[in-house]
C-alpha cells in the first residue's frame, strides 16, 4: 500500500515510517521542518529512513502545498505533523498554533475527500480534556483544553468529525497521552531529564513534581495507528492511546535514579500555565475499535530510552 506520514520527520512520526517501511509499504513523508526545534535534530530522525527505496521525503507546508497531488493514488494518510508544546500557544504564539494545527489539517482532510484516501488517522492529544471532572477520562467526557494549544488540537479534531460526517471522509482520531522513547522532542520532559541527567546537568523541574501523567511509549502508538488504518471504526471515531501507566514526575525521577546508579539533580521552577495536574485515559474503546492495548511497561520504555540517550552521549565529540 501506499502511506502517506505527516510530521515525518518528527519524533513519533519516523517512528511510524520505519515500521511502515518495514512492513514493505511505499511511504511519502511530508515535513515543512518548523523551527519548532533544530532542523538537524529531525534530520537526524529520519535518517536511516533516506536509505530506503520504500521512503521519499517532500519537504511540503501543508498550509499552502499541492495536496492533492500528493495524496493523488494514496491508501493511507497518518497525520502526525502539528505545532507541539502547551506554554509556546499563549500570547503572540496562538497564531502560529492556529495555522499549523486547524489550517493545516483542513487543508489535509479537503484533499484527502477529493482524492478518496482508504483511511486517515489523525493525531489527536490528551490536552484536548485538560482539567478533567475525573480519571481516567474517557471520549465522550466533555472536552475542557487547560491551555491553547488543546483548543487547536480540539478544533482540528473536530474538524476530523464534521468532514466524517459531511463528506465521509474514513478519518479515525487517536488522543494521545504522553508519549515517550527513543528520539522524543528535545522539549519534551523525559528527554530532558534523560540528557541532563546523562551530562551532570540539573534537571528543570516545573511546579512540584507531583503532576501525575499517563505515559505511553512510542512503539504502542505505532501500533496503535496501524490497527487504525485496517480497523472498520466508523468515519469519526475517537480513541484514546494511553500507556495505562500514571506516575508523577517525582516517580520518573526516582525511577531514572535507579536506573542510572546515581541520584538526579534537579532544578525547581515555578508552574507553568496551561500544565494540567493529571492525565489519565481509559482504552476499552481503543481496544473495542482497534483492538489495541499498550504493552510497554514504563520502566521497560525508560530503560530503552536511556539505552538511546547513553548511544547519544558516547557519539558526541
């Protein structure tokens, strides 16, 4: 078949490149490389990717490119690319939010109804429930985003939703909660905590520590947007991937410790606005739909993730 990745080059979105390679499919990955963060870095991640004769790589703004004629005898379209990150939404930056994540993904959704894609997937966030009434949330919970950057992956969703229903467009949008391993964000926290704590620096700690997140590791999100793509779920169901793993941060740090044999230095900053105290997701309807469930405990993903960090560290001049 044939696949087309948004947000190749992105952390989650090589991820799912390689192993759909791997499976033998032709894949296009799109990535416009936002300077979100370095151009290198995503270079970096796909990498091994641009040896392969199943990948080719168009370096596409979804916001002003020929979609269509990028879609034209597609199969499957993954939706991964989005502008990340919660504190970066507020103030000025909404804007670049609103373009990349609701412009973006309409634009994606015109072309796929026009050129009649077999299924789109798209990467919906755990942020689109913010402050929930109670845990763990589940898809019909009303939607209340902490932040704006969850109103943005909320509008998209929706967005995911009114094309189903208008036009029948086969879109199915995963929740994600957390996701973490090996080639994260360098942003995000666990990649933060990995690498400082690799070169002796100390870790920035946001708030108290006690912020309890659900976390998923990246292999089960693959999967989770493989049984996607073959799953007969009707044209605007929502799931959420989450890793069925709830621990505080103060947890991952006491757990990375164990790991690397010494203790973590950690540096205490202020809250930050827009993070919520909690996320937590039920997945009987990911495995009623998909017939998904996570199967990476945490200390097994960590563990991974280190494995990648310590490869990093040694490689570097």
């Amino acid at each position: 078949m044939r696949a087309v990745v948004t947000g190749a080059a992105g952390f989650i979105g090589s991820h799912l490149c390689e192993r759909l390679v791997s499976e033998g499919h032709e894949v296009l990955g799109i990535d416009c490389f936002t300077d979100y963060y370095a151009k290198d870095d995503k270079l970096d991640n796909i990498a091994q990717l641009q040896t392969s004769a199943g990948f080719r790589l168009s370096q596409t703004d979804l916001r002003d490119g020929q979609l269509r004629d990028l879609l034209d005898g597609t199969d499957l379209v993954f939706h991964q690319a989005a502008q990340p990150g919660v504190r970066g939404s507020w103030a000025d930056g909404f804007a670049e939010y609103c373009s990349n994540n609701i412009l973006a993904t309409q634009r994606l959704l015109e072309a796929a109804h026009v050129v009649g894609v077999r299924r789109l997937v798209y990467a919906s966030s755990s942020s689109v429930y913010g402050n929930a009434a109670r845990y763990p949330v589940e898809e019909l919970d009303l939607p209340r985003p902490a932040s704006p950057y969850g109103v943005t992956k909320l509008a998209a969703e929706h967005l995911c939703t009114l094309y189903a229903q208008e036009h029948g467009v086969p879109v199915v949008s995963l929740r994600y909660f957390t996701v973490y391993g090996p080639r994260q964000r360098p942003d995000m926290a666990f990649r933060r905590l990995v690498d400082f704590s690799l070169a002796g620096r100390p870790f920035p700690l946001y708030g108290t520590g006690d912020q309890v997140r659900d976390f998923t590791y990246v292999d089960d999100v693959v999967e989770a947007n493989l049984l996607a793509a073959s799953s007969n779920a009707a044209p605007g169901s929502v799931a959420n991937i989450a890793g069925g793993t709830s621990a505080s941060m103060l947890d991952v740090i006491r757990l990375l410790e164990a790991l690397l044999g010494h203790k973590v230095t950690v540096d205490r900053l202020p809250g930050q606005p827009g993070d919520v105290g909690r996320t937590s997701g039920a997945t009987e309807r990911a495995a009623a739909l998909l017939g998904w469930r996570p199967l990476t405990a945490l200390e097994d993903g960590l563990t991974k993730m280190v494995d990648w960090g310590r490869a990093r560290h040694r490689d570097r001049p």
